[in-house]
C-alpha cells in the first residue's frame, strides 16, 4: 500500500517524527556545508532508532497472524528507507562532488530491502 493508505500505528508515527527531525536537521548541515555533522546525525538516526528501536518494534506486527498489519509495516519500513536512502545519496554526491548514477542507487536500494526482509525473518 501506498503512504497514506493506511493508518500508522505508535511506532510508525514515532519513527516518522524521529525521521523529519533527521531531514530537517541533515538538510540544515548540508547547506552549512557541515557534512561531518550531518554523516554523525544520519548515522546515529539508522542505528540508534531505526534499527535499534524501530525494526525490533515493528517484529510484532511483521511476525503476528495480520496480515493487514504486516503488510502497512513493511509499506513504512520501505518508505523509512527510502527517505534515508535520499539522505545518503545526497552525502555521497557532496563528498565525491559528482552525480551517483541511477544503477549504484538501485542497488543500494535493493541492498537495504533485502537487509529488512532478512531482518524480519530473524
């Protein structure tokens, strides 16, 4: 389902916020041309709440008998890292100042859902 389809559960909505804030203050750095702050931020934001937090939280609804549930999860899981997929490739265009073509982000893409699904499968 598309974003929007559906209604966001507590951890959908706590990782949206956690998640605007990072764009938000990542974008800021990066015009400041402050790249090691914003690399510092993005990084704690993956580790720290995305993947500390939010991906063990979110086992629940992906290992339960809803299917409705899974499904919404994995639509927000994807659209999380999407949004984090934007910041990195937006990092690595300033530090190599030069365009990352379309074929190496899709398969950073295609790296990071086959990471989720396996992370799920755990």
């Amino acid at each position: 389902p598309e974003i929007g389809s559906f209604k966001p559960d507590g951890t959908d909505k706590w990782i949206a916020t956690k998640l605007n804030k990072v764009v938000q203050e990542v974008t800021k750095n990066m015009n400041k041309y402050e790249i090691g702050l914003a690399s510092a931020k993005l990084y704690d934001f993956v580790w720290s709440e995305f993947c500390d937090w939010y991906i063990e939280m979110s086992k629940t609804a992906l290992y339960g008998d809803d299917e409705e549930k899974r499904v919404n999860k994995l639509a927000f899981l994807v659209y999380v890292l999407k949004r984090i997929l934007k910041l990195f490739n937006l990092q690595i265009v300033h530090k190599h100042r030069i365009g990352v073509s379309n074929m190496i982000r899709f398969w950073i893409f295609q790296f990071y859902i086959r990471l989720i699904l396996l992370w799920t499968k755990q």
